[in-house]
C-alpha cells in the first residue's frame, strides 16, 4: 500500500504540469489516468527506492470567483483528510494571492507534512522574487519550474523524508488474498458488508471523527478464508460538505492498491454511471481483479430491462477489458451473495494462474502459425516462442524477429485467444512482443 500524496493549489498555477513531470521523470511508474473524476490525475511515482501515489486535485472549477474559492477549500480540506502528504503549488509570476493566503490559512492548521513549492522560477530574478512566499507563514519554500524540472529533484528529496512510514504486513496478512469493497456512496456497500458477516457492524453516519481507515475484517465462513477491505466504514466528516466524486475516488485509491481482487457494487437503480466506471479502470490499470455487483436488483421492475440486456449496457462501458464477472445481487434480501463470493475467489485464482510453457507454447503458436500478424511494408513478422512471465499478474511475452511491427489489434487478437483457452474472466492481462 502507497501513501498518497496530493497537488493542492488554485487553478492556473501548473498542478498538471509538475503532476506530469513526476509521470514523465520517473519509469517506475505504473500509469498516469486523465479523467478519474473529471479533469483529475492519478498516477504511481517513485523517489530514491519509495514508491507513493499521487494525486492533482487540479480542477474541472468554472463559474466565478466565489466559486473558485468554495470549490478550493473543498479540495484542500479533502486533501488534507485523506493525503499522507500535501505539496502546495504556488506561482511566483502571480506572487501571492488572497485565494493563496485562504489555502495557507487552512494548510497551517495541519499536523500532516506539507511542502510549499513555487513554481515557474526558471531564473536568478525570480529566486528572489520568491522570498514573499515566506508570508504564507508555511516556513521553507522549494523553487521548481515545473515546465524544465528545474529544482523538482530537492524537493522530492524532502518529500520522501517526510511521508510516514507504513506498517509491515504480517505473512499471515500477505498469505490470506485481500478482498476489497469499493463502489459510490450510498451504493449499498455497508448493506453488502454487513449481509456477509451477518452483523450490523457498519452504520452509515455524518459523525464527525469516526474512523476514516479502510477497515480489515476477517472472513472465515462457508469455506472461504479472506481479508475483506472495506471503504463503506469510512465516514465523512459533517463540515466537509464533499465533492462525492472526488471523495471516493481518493478513498477509493489507497484501498485498491492495498488488495487482490476489487469488489465493485454499483446501484442497479441508477446504472452503471462515470463514477464507477472511474473505480473500475482504477483498478484495471492496478492490475487488480475486478467483480461488479450490480446491488439492488430487487428494485429493478424486471419487465422494463432484462439482466441480459442491462449486463451488456455494462460491457459495452467497459469495452475493451469486457472479460469480467457481473452479478446481480440484492444485500436486502441476501439474493446470490454465496455466489457473489464464489466468484470473487475463482477471479483471485485467474490471477494467480500459472501456465506452463511447452503448453502455451503448442497451443499459441499453432494459432499464431494460421493468423500471423499482418505484413508491414513488405516485411513479414515471425513469432517463434512464446511464455508467461513469473509475475504476480499474468503478463505474456511474445519473441518475434520484428517487435515493432505487431501493433495494439494483434495483441488484442493475442489476448482473446488466450482468454478463449484459459479461463483469466475478471482480471487483466498483459501482453509484450519482445525482439528474439
């Protein structure tokens, strides 16, 4: 599990630009994600061996100041509910404005580590043009051109020496497969938790300062033995009048990263909406595996829409990762939970699948031999050998005398095949074609 890190700061001041260069600096990133909840980025960084998750709360704000301004301390107040670590963007072409002097009012409140970086200082003048950020009362301040990297090294620095150190999973934690419920608010999460362990043990309340961790149970019964995540048991806080799709995207991060397969329930009586189809390629781009309940089934006039007819609206959204478990549930009536579960293990199973490579090879190449990757510019692609790699994720790689001609359709073509063999519904697949 990564700590997470958010970019706070007003519109304009190239959140999404140093949120880039962080992408760009650093290979061992996994993925940057335009678009979870709007105009907001989400990607995995590392620095001097740590790894953390970073999050621009960069803005999809319009309307007027007053607005910027509400919308703004919305952000920052998530920020600092739900970041291990805050980097405050400044401008030092602007110097400082009264919407800074609100964020640093609100940011030197916080027992949690932040860090004032000024941005576009690309010269000499401008390092001293920077020394009125002191008023902010925010103590040191970093110098960065967000644009060239400029100064982005020292402040990485001191940011990996703040970010708190995680707990040590136990190898009986790391042993048992984590399970984790994710899905919008009101969703029926809580009811679906509680349906399982046969307990009201999650209250869904506005109490201010109830535990905001994601919580572990557990689960021993019908016998099945897992770690069940959950994130219905975090609560907001009543002054935080929220952003909803921000919050459980932000909630929703550190609890995918931290499990196996992610449990995704969406409301049937609202259908599968942008918020969850957030979640769901957040945790495709994890490589985490992925089931979607459809709650609420029991409210659903059936004659209106079939369960065929509403499954297929779901893939066609999930389209081109369509290969995923969908269960229609009611955590009411208790309608397929055993099922729901049955499922969730067979896709951990899926993922941790291992296929022997005499046989993968026998098999993929003898297709491979019938449909060959098309000719480019009048060169033939040749695949001779082919294998799994010893991943934690299944990842295939393909030996070909000419990689760089085998593009996005063939691999595409690769994949189906290999799921029509093997049965790997619900988890996510990669496929390399690598010079021999």
């Amino acid at each position: 599990m990564n700590n997470i890190v958010a970019i706070v700061g007003r519109p304009n001041v190239g959140k999404s630009t140093f949120f880039n260069r962080l992408i760009q600096r650093r290979e061992a990133i996994v993925d940057s994600v335009s678009g979870v909840t709007r105009d907001r980025n989400y990607g995995k960084s590392e620095w001097n061996g740590k790894e953390f998750s970073v999050i621009d709360t960069g803005g999809y704000i319009k309307g007027s100041d007053d607005i910027f301004e509400a919308e703004i301390r919305k952000q920052v107040e998530l920020a600092i509910d739900e970041a291990d670590a805050i980097i405050f963007l400044v401008d030092v072409e602007e110097g400082i404005t009264p919407m800074d002097s609100e964020v640093a009012k609100l940011l030197r409140k916080v027992t949690k580590p932040v860090l004032l970086a000024v941005n576009k200082v690309d010269n000499s003048m401008r390092e001293k043009d920077a020394v009125e950020f002191y008023n902010l009362g925010l103590g040191e301040y970093f110098t960065i051109a967000g644009m060239s990297g400029s100064g982005t090294g020292e402040l990485l620095d001191e940011l990996v020496k703040v970010l708190p150190d995680l707990p040590e999973t136990t190898e009986e934690e790391e042993a048992l497969p984590r399970f984790c419920v994710v899905g919008r608010p009101n969703a029926g999460k809580s009811s679906f938790i509680n349906a399982l362990i046969g307990e009201d043990r999650y209250i869904v309340t506005d109490i201010a300062g109830t535990t905001r961790d994601a919580i572990d149970t557990r689960y021993n019964r019908f016998g099945f033995e897992f770690n069940l995540v959950d994130t219905a048991g975090i609560r907001r806080k009543a002054k935080v009048k929220e952003d909803l799709e921000f919050y459980s995207v932000m909630r929703s991060v550190r609890a995918i990263e931290h499990s196996d397969v992610i449990i995704l329930i969406i409301d049937a009586t609202r259908g599968f909406e942008s918020q969850d189809q957030n979640i769901f390629w957040l945790a495709e781009k994890n490589r985490k595996g992925v089931v979607i309940l459809v709650n609420k089934w029991d409210l659903v006039e059936k004659d209106t829409m079939s369960t065929r007819d509403y499954e297929n609206k779901i893939r066609k959204e999930l389209e081109p990762f369509t290969d995923v478990p969908i269960i229609f549930i009611s955590a009411l009536t208790k309608q397929r939970l055993l099922k729901a579960l049955e499922e969730t293990v067979k896709v951990h199973e899926n993922r941790k699948q291992r296929i022997s490579t005499s046989k993968f090879n026998d098999h993929m190449l003898k297709l491979i031999e019938s449909m060959p990757p098309p000719a480019l510019k009048g060169k033939y692609v040749k695949i001779k050998y082919c294998m799994q790699l010893p991943t934690p994720t299944p990842q295939f790689v393909f030996f070909a005398n000419l990689p760089q001609y085998v593009k996005e359709p063939y691999k595409r073509f690769l994949e189906n095949k290999i799921r029509e063999n093997w049965d790997f519904s619900g988890v996510p697949i990669d496929i390399y074609i690598r010079e021999k």
